[in-house]
C-alpha cells in the first residue's frame, strides 16, 4: 500500500516538488530551487541509513 508519494516536475527551469498523502487523500506543492533538488539523492541514502 503506498502511504505517501513524491515527485519533481520541471518547467522552464523552475522545480516544484509535489508530495501526496494517500491515506488523507491530500496533495501539497511547494516550488524548490534547483540545488535542492540536487540534494534529493543523499536524502534518500540518509533515510536508507536511518531504516
């Protein structure tokens, strides 16, 4: 069952980062700058670490 989904989608050189609470049903956006989407990479391999 998937309890939270994320994605980053791209358009004309803006980031918005889109998170998906599937239980709630609920969606918030929050536009990001670039370097840190850049850094999305060693979050995930620091949630690997912590798990």
């Amino acid at each position: 069952m998937i309890i939270y989904s994320a994605e980053v989608q791209e358009a004309e050189g803006r980031y918005t980062l889109t998170i998906t609470d599937h239980r709630l049903s609920t969606t918030q956006s929050a536009e990001v700058p670039p370097h840190m989407v850049d850094q999305i990479p060693m979050v995930l391999q620091m949630l690997r670490m912590v798990g």
